[in-house]
C-alpha cells in the first residue's frame, strides 16, 4: 500500500547554534588544561611539539650563541598554536557530544504514551513505566516512547533525531518496516505498536551510554604518526 509522504519544511536550528556557542568558552580552558603532561602522553606526537615548544620559548628569554631571538620567538609562537589549537579542537568534540548526549536526554524526559489495558481501553502513562510487551496507540504529531513493533496500522515517521534523515519513512505492520525506534514522532494517521524494549535497553539508551562513554578516537594517519 502506497501512501503520500508528508513534506517536512527544514528550518534552522537556533538552539543548536545557541549551544554549540556555549561550547566555545569550556573548550578555551580545556585547551589549556590539556597542556598537562599526563593529557599529552595520550599523543606522543603533540607532547613532543609540546616539549619543543618549551625548550624553544626557553631560548627566546636565554638565546644561545647564534640564535636569533626574533626567530626562537617566531618558532615558539606557532608551537605553541599548533598544541592549543590541537587541544582546543579536541575538547570541543567531546563537549559536542557531551551536548549531543544531553540533548537527547532532554527530548526522552516527560514523554507520555497511551498504554492499552486488558480491557481494551487505553489510559495514558509516563513512558518511563512501559515494559516489554506493553501495547500502546501512537497518533500523529505524538512521539513513539520506545523501541517498538508496529502491529497495527500505517504511518510516516519522522526519525531525524536518531538517523539525522530530515525525510519521514513509513512503517507498518508486518514485513521489514515494522520496527519502531524511541523518541521519533509520527507525522501521519497512527499505529499501535508493541513494546519491545526494556527503560534503559533502548537504542536511544545506548545512544547515549555510547556518547557519554567514549572519547574521541584517533584517525589513521594520529595512530601511523605515534607508530
């Protein structure tokens, strides 16, 4: 069965912008903070940058026989660029995902769902009280409040906060296209779904653990360069 997907209208994003503006000033002082030796030993390549530029500044206030002072200076200046701006990138990636990971918090906290009883009516609860099995009807504009399977209907769903795909998909019962992630909204008609997840089994869960979780990996040329 074919149905007309809804066209969702892209519109900026002020509060992201807002956010990733707040990033700026915890990432300066991390810059800083990272000039720690014990922060630097994870790069061997930026400590030894980092103990050049030292022991070039170190000549610019002693200059040696046949240094040039204007020259140490102009040397340390750009090493030391070099380790801060390495820092100061390197921190606001992981303050990204730190705000990454809160802002998904954010959009899980006071959902409600409308749980099916086994009487057949339906009474609304808080998302968080859901356990696997439970049966609830999503209606459109209305966020689906966990991992899901659609036994029941036709719909669009908007996934952009998990997939980052602004296009809606369609789910329906049976098939391929039957599974349902939290914290996406329907955008069309409706659908009942089974509960198909446990609170904190959810990929929106473990979105979140990973994020928190994980520091920023090397790219391949950082680990060939501290080979």
């Amino acid at each position: 069965m074919n149905m007309p997907i809804p066209e969702i209208k892209a519109q900026p994003d002020a509060v992201a912008r807002t956010r990733l503006a707040a990033l700026w000033r915890p990432a300066l002082l991390q810059a800083l903070l990272k000039l720690d030796p014990r922060q630097l030993k994870r790069s061997p390549v930026m400590l030894v940058v980092a103990i050049t530029a030292l022991l070039t500044t170190v000549l610019c206030l002693a200059p040696a026989n046949g240094v040039t002072p204007g020259v140490a200076v102009q040397i340390a200046a750009w090493l030391w660029f070099t380790v801060l701006f390495a820092n100061f990138a390197e921190a606001l990636a992981e303050g990204r995902g730190k705000a990454r990971a809160d802002s998904l918090k954010a959009g899980s906290q006071g959902l409600s769902a409308r749980r099916r009883n086994p009487d057949g009516s339906f009474d609304n609860v808080p998302a968080v009280s859901l356990r696997k099995g439970d049966v609830v009807r999503v209606e459109a504009g209305e966020m689906i409040p966990a991992d899901a399977e659609v036994i029941e209907g036709i719909a669009a769903v908007n996934e952009a906060a998990i997939t980052g795909e602004s296009a809606p998909v369609i789910r329906e019962s049976g098939g391929d296209r039957s599974a349902v992630t939290g914290n996406t909204r329907l955008v069309s008609d409706w659908l009942l779904i089974r509960i198909a997840s446990n609170p904190g089994d959810s990929t929106l869960d473990r979105m979140i653990a990973l994020v928190e979780g994980a520091r920023r990996q090397k790219t391949p040329n950082e680990i060939a360069l501290d080979m």
